[in-house]
C-alpha cells in the first residue's frame, strides 16, 4: 500500500474584519479572497510527514578500517558542489552552496574528489589523490570525469559512500524505533522513502487496526511487526505462528486451542496462540498459506473478538491485534480463489511494503552493523579487505537481509579460522555468490505470469522510460505520478530491472 497521502485541504474561515479567524488549520495559507464572510477552499503546504522531493543526496555508509563510524546522509539542493577531504574527525559543512565532507580515513587525500552540478547532472572529478577514486567499482583516472547515475557508489580512500540523483521523502520524520533486542535489529532507515512510510506505520503502532506487512523473504518483516508491537502499548505479548510451517489439523490446533479430549491424544486443555496473545499482538507469518477453512474461522476471530476452542461450543472473548505478514501477492490469490477477498479487506485495508535490500541501499552500513552487533562481535576487531567490502555493496542480495546475515557470519568464522587479528575479512572469505559480483542492475527479464494487453503496454512504457531516464526509478515515479515504493512493485510484476529497458 503507498504512503498515505497526507496533503491537508486548508480551510479557513474569515471573520468580518476579513482577517482569519482562529479556525485556520497550522501551515495552512490564506489568499486575498473577494467577499468576507465566505468559506474559503485551498491546498496548504504539505505538513511534516508529507512526501516531497528533497533532491539529490549523498549518504555516507561504511569505512572498511572503521566499522563503528555511523552513516549518515546529506541533502544536496541547496549545494552545487561536494568537496571531499581528509580530517581528524567526520562530519559536513555547507557554506556558500559548497558541502564539505570531513572524513577520518588515513586513505583520503587532503583534496581528494569533487562532485559539481553540470547541465542538471552531478559529475564526479578524481583531484589527484594518492589513492584514487572508484565509482561502481571503476577507477577514475587522474582529472577523469564520470557521470554519477542514480545509487552510483563512491569510493573514497576506505570509505564508501552512495549517491542518490533524487528521492521523495520528509526532511525531518521520526525514526521507528524498537526496545533493545537481543538480536539487534529494529527498523532503522536512511532511504528517504522507507523513512517516510515508517514515519506512517509509527502512527498506526498505537491503534488496534489489523495491518497486512508485505515483502519479500528475508527482508525484516516480523522485526517491523516486533516493533510496532513495542510501541502500541499493549500489555500483551508477541505471541507468532508460520502459517506455512504446519498441517492445516496442526495450524488449527496452534491456533484456536483445543479442550480434554476433542480427539485422540487430547489429554489436557490447550490455550491456543489466539488467547495466548491476549491484550497483545498475534503475528500471522506467511497468512498467504493458511489453508480456506482457517480464513473463514481467522475471519470470523477478527470480526466478533471470540475464539471456540476444537472440541466445545463454548467461545471465549478476546483482545489481540492481527497483524500479518506475507511474501506472497494476497490479490493474486484472491483472483486464483485461494485466499478469501473478505479476509483480504479486513487484513489488507492497511498495509505496507517492507524494501527489498537492493531497494535500501543507503542502509548496507547500518545492516552489516546490526548483524554484527547481533552476533556479539565487536565492531573494533573486525575489519574489511578494500575488495571485499566492495563486493558486499556492489551485490543485490536477492535474498536481502538473511542473505547478508549468512554472508557475514560465514566470512567472519572463516577469517577467525586465518588467525589474523583483528579479524580481516578477504574476497576468499565470502560465499562464490557474492565473490563472483552479482548486477546490481537486473536487466529485462520475463513475468511469472502472462500478461494482459494492458498490462504489457505498461511494461513497455516503463521499461521505455527507465531507458530515458537512464535506469532513475525516482525520476520515472515522478512522470508516471507514482510513489517510488508503488513504481518497483509494478516494475517487479512486470519482470522489469531498475536499468533497462533493453
């Protein structure tokens, strides 16, 4: 589901001195009107949380030498040029619309790049530093210029950062956060857009609505439903269940509980996952898989707040909060007649899309972090092969976060093994997959379902828009009138990848 659009309609009221009257909404503008007394009816300004373009950006992720050095990110509109330099300390300063960029990186040069506005292009220009700057991978020869696609990566001494030519998002939108977990990942975010929409799901955490959370596998989706769990303020618990894990006579039982002997082997009452989230959160995982049957009786728990175990007529009130998580297209289900359209509006009416990770690439410095920190590794004893680090975020982990964690863990054990210290993580180190650098831009490739004539003149003006734009999935969601979240759900219903086209 696309971010709400949170743009308020102004209205304001004239007293008969024709000044406006205190009824006149916070941020809303009050234009010379013809005749007093009259109801007046304009769009104000968006309000904090609303989308709107912030321009370019440059987001520092990650320093081979220096894990613990944080990310952080820098707006570019007001700037016509970036200069980056080495310092004792990182940080970034705009004056006279030049941005400097301090970074503490003994690799840096004292000038070591620019980046400048030329044509409404940024172009990047190596000063001559000592050890050179690369771009996607690529070395910039001394006073060579390259033009800096959209997500292009720059290397800078050992420290990387990634440039965005454009995003929509809020200047200033709180931070989704969770309590502390042992596994140390809560839903944090330098991607304009997913900033935004967490930013919209922070304000839904308190309510008691069911919310449907979208994804693909291994994105993060039960750590954003323990999150806004966290944050409701329900004194219940977490309580989750795998829709696709069990039998659907297993699922039933898990779920609704059962008493003393309704079958064979029911030698005690059994509460159920239902009740025993209780005044708290039930997380539905994989609900695309739950079998019709449980939908109905799942329908039927949403609707009235009662639960009848297997085995007795008797029902039991409750109070829990639905929210539900799928990999899978609920609408295409509905359409195949193996989900419930009802289930669908009760569960999906609100929703959100958690980013795939090539989707979040201003996030790479604070997931390595994350599964780092989770594992209880030290990020002062652990450092990064210039190669290998470059992989890492030149790879499109198709298989997002649980594919990094994996990579991560595997290539810290095999470095232990090697006896250096601290810890150096090598090319050698990590799964063939990532050695052998996967694209970070998927061409064309076919749908995994036949297309309707509608449908296929979609794809073709998309693809041909992202040949235009040279793969600028931000610049072609403003076209086409889209939120960028909602244009790479299209793009990937119609097997499209972010540069082509072609």
């Amino acid at each position: 589901m696309p971010s709400l659009d949170l743009r308020l309609a102004a209205w304001c009221v004239l007293d008969d001195a024709g000044d406006p009257a205190s009824l006149t909404p916070r941020g809303g503008r009050l234009d010379t009107v013809e005749s007093r007394g009259t109801l007046v009816h304009e769009e104000s300004s968006p309000p904090g949380g609303a989308s709107v373009p912030l321009g370019a950006l440059l987001v520092r992720l990650i320093t081979a030498e220096d894990l613990a050095a944080p990310s952080s990110r820098h707006r570019l509109g007001a700037c016509d040029e970036v200069v980056f330099s080495r310092s004792d300390a990182n940080g970034g300063r705009t004056q006279d619309r030049t941005l400097s960029i301090a970074i503490d990186d003994r690799y840096v040069s004292g000038h070591h790049l620019r980046i400048f506005r030329e044509g409404g292009r940024w172009i990047a220009l190596d000063e001559g530093s000592t050890n050179g700057t690369f771009v996607d991978g690529r070395r910039l020869g001394r006073g060579e210029r390259s033009l800096l696609a959209d997500e292009a990566l720059l290397e800078v001494g050992h420290t990387f950062f990634l440039f965005r030519d454009g995003a929509d998002g809020a200047a200033d939108t709180p931070r989704l956060t969770a309590p502390a977990r042992r596994d140390g990942f809560e839903p944090s975010t330098l991607n304009p857009e997913w900033e935004l929409e967490l930013s919209r799901i922070e304000r839904l955490a308190r309510t008691g609505h069911e919310l449907l959370v979208e994804g693909e596998s291994g994105v993060g989706k039960e750590v954003l439903a323990r999150a806004l769990h966290g944050r409701s303020g329900r004194t219940g618990p977490l309580v989750g269940v795998n829709c696709g894990a069990l039998a659907e006579n297993l699922l039933d039982d898990e779920l609704f509980g059962h008493v003393k002997g309704a079958f064979s082997g029911a030698q005690s009452d059994r509460q159920g996952l239902i009740r025993a989230a209780h005044q708290g959160t039930l997380l539905l995982d994989e609900v695309g898989e739950m079998p019709p049957a449980l939908q109905v009786k799942l329908l039927r728990v949403l609707e009235d707040h009662r639960v009848r175990p297997i085995g007795t007529e008797a029902e039991t009130t409750v109070d829990v909060r639905v929210i539900a998580a799928t990999h899978r297209d609920l609408r295409k289900l509905v359409a195949e007649g193996t989900f419930r359209q009802d289930l669908l509006a009760r569960l999906g009416l609100l929703s959100t899309r958690v980013p795939s990770v090539r989707d979040r690439r201003e996030d790479l410095g604070i997931l390595i972090r994350s599964v780092l920190r989770a594992a209880s590794l030290p990020l002062e004893g652990i450092r990064f092969d210039l190669d290998a680090l470059r992989l890492l975020l030149l790879h499109d982990w198709p298989l997002n976060v649980r594919e990094l964690r994996q990579a991560l863990l595997v290539a810290v054990d095999l470095a232990r093994g090697d006896g250096s210290s601290p810890v150096v993580l090598l090319p050698h180190h990590l799964p063939p997959g990532v050695r052998e650098g996967a694209s970070r831009a998927p061409r064309l490739q076919e749908p995994d379902r036949a297309l309707d004539p509608e449908e296929q003149a979609q794809r073709e003006r998309v693809a041909a828009l992202l040949r235009l734009h040279a793969g600028n999935v931000t610049a072609v969601a403003r076209e086409l009138g889209l939120p960028r979240t909602n244009l790479q759900r299209l793009m990937g219903r119609l097997g499209i990848g972010r540069t082509d086209g072609g």
